[in-house]
C-alpha cells in the first residue's frame, strides 16, 4: 500500500553515494479538517530559505532597560474592589446538599417502578 508520504516507488533504492535529497513539508487538511504534513522532494534549483529570528537585536546591541515590553504577568496589580452599582456574584451552592438530592430523585424513581 502506497501512502502519500511515498515518493519512490517501493522497489527503488538510493544509491549510497548520493546525498539525500532535500524534502519541503506542506501543511494538508484532510476531509475531517485535521491538519497533516505531506513531505515531497524539493527540486534541486528550490531556494534554501536561512532561518532567522525576525525583529532581534543585531550581534553586539546592548539589551533595553526593562526587557523588551512583553507582557509580564507576575508584575500585575492587584484585584480592584468592584464597582457599587456592579452585579454580584452567584450566591454559593452546597453540593453536598445537591448529591442528597439527586439521590432521593433517583431512589424516588426507583420506588416508582417497582410499586405502580
């Protein structure tokens, strides 16, 4: 069985003074909307893209005082009180109780049944 992964046929065997060729990934979706990788083999003229980081401070830059201005969490305020005319929170629920309930509801079910 030949999967989408496969590129030679299955015979096919490299030679082993050859390099090994160069393989570009591509994101493919299947009919699920699940997000796969399909690997081909690049073409020998395909430009080698350098990877870099985008935006970094070149070799030698001294760092900004005060980090870079990302977002800190450990460095937030404190909770504000709220608001006068703001609405409350729910009110507690003792689950507890809630159980209790649910368990007569079903032993009344149960009763039910067995005596109609």
């Amino acid at each position: 069985m030949k999967t989408r992964n496969d590129s030679t046929a299955p015979d096919a065997q490299p030679r082993a003074d050859a390099p090994a060729p160069r393989r570009i990934g591509r994101i493919v979706r299947d009919d699920r909307d699940t997000a796969s990788v399909e690997w081909v083999d690049a073409p020998s003229d395909y430009p080698r893209v350098p990877l870099s980081i985008e935006g970094g401070l070149p070799p030698g830059a001294a760092r900004p005082q005060g980090g870079y201005g990302g977002y800190d969490p450990y460095s937030t305020v404190a909770p504000v009180a709220p608001q006068p005319g703001a609405p409350k929170s729910a009110p507690r629920r003792d689950l507890r109780k809630l159980s209790q309930w649910i368990k007569q509801m079903r032993e009344l079910e149960e009763r039910k049944k067995r005596d109609p």
